[in-house]
C-alpha cells in the first residue's frame, strides 16, 4: 500500500501526539518552575536565571533555523533514506531526553545549568522541528490531519496536567524547603519523555520522494569555494524571509507568538503571584497549576470545534475566557476576602480551559500552511515553516523570560528569600495582568481577520489540484480567486506560473553544502 494512502487511525494518531507529552510537559515544569527553583534554591538572582533561559533558546533559536533545512533535504544521504528524513531525528533524539533529569541537579555552577539547559533545548528542537511536519507528511486530508493534531493536543495537555500536578505532589511529601522534589520529577520526566519520543519514531511514516526529489539524488554534489557556500547560506536565509511573503502564515505566526508569549508570561510568574501576593503555598501554586487537567476534555471538543467554527472563532473563544480569569485574579489580589481555595481553583480551571483551546488552535492549523505556499513557490516546505515558527517562537520566549527576569530583579526581587518587599510584591502582579492580557489583546486582533478554515482550505487544495492537472488559471471562479489571494496575499495571476521561483533555486544550492 502506498504510505500516501495509509490509514491515520487512532491508534497512530495517540502514537505520533505521544511526542507532544514531552512538548508539552517539558516546558511546562521549566515555564512554570525553573525560575522559582533557580532564585530559591539553587541560589542565582532573577537576572542569572532569566538569562540562563534566553541565551540558551536565542541559540537554539538559531540552531532551529537549520534544522527546517537539514530535514528537508536529509532523505539524500544514507540515514535519511534508512530511516526517513523526519523520523531519524526522532530516532536518535529518544535517548538523548535523559539530559531532562540534569536540569534540576542541586549546587551546581551557573555555567553548569547554562550547559545543560542550552544541550536539551537543541535535543527537543531536532525532535519537535521534524515531528511537526509529521501530519503534512501522513496524509493530504484535513480530517487526517485534524484527527492527529487533536490527539496530539490531548496527549499534550496530559503532559501538561502531569507537569503541574506531579511537582505538586512531590513538593507537598518533601516539603516546600526541599529540592530533592525537583530532582525526583525531572527523572520521572526524562525517561517518559524518551519512551514517548521513541513511540512516535515507531508508528509514524512520510511520503514517497517525489520525482523531483528523485532528480535531485540522482545528481552529483559538485565541491563549492567558500564563497560558494556562503551564498548558500544568504539564500538559505532568503527561503527563510519568503515564507513571511504568505499572508495567512503571516497572521498565523502573529496569533502563535503573541498568544503563547502571553501565556508563558502568566506561567513563568504564576507561581511567584500565589507565593509572594496571594500568600499561598508552592504545592497549591502547583494543584492550581494542575487544574490543566480540564484540558483533556477540552481538547477533543476543540476538535470538533476547529472542523465546525474554524480557528479564528476558537481564538476568540480562548482570548477572552483567560482574559475574564486574569480580572478575576486581579479582584482576588485587590479584595482579600475573595482569596479562598475554592475561588481560586474555579479560576484556575476556567484560565485553564482558555489556555487549551489556545495551544490546541495553531498546530492544528499549521499542516494547512504549506498547502498555501505550494500556490506560491510550488514547493513542499514543511521543515522551512516549522523551522520559521520554532526560531520565532524561541526567541520571544528568550525575549520574555529575559525581561521578567530583569523587571523582578529592578523591582527589588530578594533570592532565596521567603519574604519579599511590596516593590517586589507589585512588580509580580504588574507582570502577571499587564504582561498576560496586553499580548492577549494583540493575537485577538489578529484573531479577527484570520479565513484559514476547513472550507477555505478545501476550496484551495481543489483548485492547486486543478492547476496541477493542467487546468486554465483563465477558468478560475471569482470566489476561489478571492480565497486564494486572500490566503496568499499575492495576485491570482501571478500564482503557479512556469517560472521556477526563487526558492526553488535555494532548496537546490542548499543541498551542496555538504
């Protein structure tokens, strides 16, 4: 049977989201609970922290890049064609999860965690880049595709819900004052991380070379100057830019980074509010956290959702409940008497909800990205885009930590200490409403105008079906040529033309770098 015609069952479906338990969990316990653990018990300042975040994902930002391109191109040399382009990566990546467990060594040097956070953020990135092409690889069907994102969203909010609820758990047995509760969770963690990645490597598949795929090995690496191979890399970087030239990519990676920046800003001071302003403990900081367990649930009726009302209903569905819950917190914050457990878990539970629909919406939209851009470049390049969208997605995560690291140091933030000055106190919670709900504010409005849904995006594919076939682009209906422009961005007649497009011209110099 062909690999193109393979049947996406369930099954497959929770084997390829497996991976996502560790997208999803790993950088949970880091968003929520590396900058606590750092400044309380592992002694650094808010500043050494934050930065131990950022310089590690700027660079690993930077590796991101080109992995989308490695992958791309890996099916020409001997691992690539024995193992899959994508799926090698995922292969070799499993073992290397263990690196997890270091993280939360106690009494090491600064050094020491800058290394080892910098190795395991490029081990996830050459495993996250090409697993996340994996659906547009699979299979051409939306429902395919939906079907294997939602069960890869559901699996990530079980790493989630584990994430927060785990530590909790751990801190509450040994106690809010020791750091043996780290160590033992970033163990468990490590080693079901491994399974789960090497899982994925096991059920999942690519499609067949294509023929241009097959010219392409059957022509011989010529040797390149220096000169040559840094061209290469100028045009490497060119692919990168063009993919910004796609008008739904665009406002997809817009929604993306200001929706999940707001909500890794609400994770990485969530804790600091409940300890420093609410006057909680961590363990309830961490049961509060763990009330993502309503995501299970949420995530598979936000797959029919996406199917029904398509992605911009959805993110504005999630905008505004997390921005309702911010207000209540801020009213919990302001009026002591609403600060009850109960108050707060309902909170939680609804930001919760919110949070899910919001992680679920844009990697179920993002197989549908390269389908447009084949109109454009006539290309398949799904390793570019997930390249584009780590590299951006990282780099503002660097951004953010960064600057609440500084705002938390210049606000008069004390390490390691128990009580904190009102300075301290206000800057948190400045942190946690201003930060969260402003960059909420801006994906919404971004929310507003975004067309990519189950009907538009049928409606395309038929028509880059059509075109393939030879069909006369003079032939187009008006309202396929509306869609078609608005995904794109680009005048319907200069779509799909003979011409080979410049990123064709880079896919092929890129490939004799060796």
């Amino acid at each position: 049977m062909s690999r193109a015609k393979k049947n996406i069952t369930i099954p497959v479906s929770i084997g390829y989201g497996l991976t996502d338990i560790m997208g999803g969990g790993a950088f949970t316990v880091i968003g929520a609970w590396l900058l606590f653990f750092y400044t309380t018990f592992v002694g650094l300042s808010p500043m050494e922290a934050a930065s131990i975040v950022a310089i590690a994902r700027i660079v690993d930002a930077v590796v991101s890049l080109f992995m989308g391109s490695l992958t791309d191109h890996f099916y020409k040399n001997y691992f690539g064609k024995k193992f899959g382009r994508r799926r090698f990566f995922l292969l070799i990546g499993a073992p290397l999860m263990l690196v997890y467990a270091l993280l939360w060594l106690d009494g090491m040097s600064y050094g020491f965690y800058l290394a080892v956070y910098l190795a395991f953020e490029i081990i996830a990135a050459m495993v996250l880049i090409p697993w996340e092409t994996l659906p547009s690889e699979m299979t051409k069907e939306f429902n395919g595709r939906t079907k294997l994102s939602t069960c890869r969203m559901f699996l990530s909010a079980s790493g989630t819900f584990l994430a927060t609820f785990i530590p909790g758990l751990l801190i509450g047995y040994f106690g809010e004052q020791s750091a043996n509760a780290y160590l033992i969770n970033g163990v468990i963690f490590a080693v079901l991380f491994m399974v789960c990645v090497f899982i994925s490597w096991k059920v999942t598949w690519e499609r067949e070379l294509t023929p241009e795929m097959q010219a392409e090995l059957e022509k011989s690496a010529l040797p390149t100057s220096f000169s040559d191979k840094l061209r290469m890399v100028v045009e490497l970087f060119k692919s990168y830019a063009s993919t910004l030239k796609i008008r739904a990519f665009r406002k997809h990676l817009a929604i993306y980074l200001l929706s999940f920046t707001g909500k890794d800003v609400y994770n990485t001071v969530f804790v600091f509010f409940c300890v420093y302003c609410l006057n909680v403990s961590s363990s309830l900081a961490g049961s509060l956290l763990s009330m993502s367990i309503v995501g299970l649930p949420v995530t598979l009726i936000a797959g029919l959702g996406i199917i029904k009302y398509g992605p911009a209903r959805l993110y504005v569905f999630a905008y505004l409940v997390m921005m309702l819950c911010l207000a209540g917190f801020l009213a919990v914050y302001q009026i002591p008497a609403l600060n009850t457990v109960f108050t707060l878990f309902i909170l939680a539970g609804l930001y919760q909800v919110g949070r899910c629909v919001l992680e679920f919406t844009p990697w179920n939209v993002f197989p549908f990205i390269p389908d447009i851009d084949e109109m454009v470049s006539r290309q398949r390049r799904e390793g570019l885009f997930a390249a584009v969208m780590t590299f951006s997605r990282k780099t503002t995560v660097a951004i953010a930590t960064f600057v609440v690291g500084f705002l938390l140091q210049t606000g008069g933030f004390v390490k390691g200490s128990q009580v904190q000055p009102p300075e301290a106190i206000h800057m948190i919670a400045m942190l946690m409403f201003i930060g969260t709900a402003g960059l909420l504010i801006l994906a919404l409005w971004q929310a507003l105008t975004f067309r990519l849904n189950k009907q538009t995006h049928q409606i395309f594919v038929e028509e880059v079906e059509r075109l393939r076939a030879n069909g006369s682009k003079a032939a187009v209906e008006p309202h396929v040529r509306r869609i078609v422009e608005d995904l794109t961005g680009h005048d319907y007649d200069r779509l799909w033309t003979e011409q080979t497009p410049v990123v064709s011209q880079t896919r092929e110099s890129v490939t004799t770098t060796g």
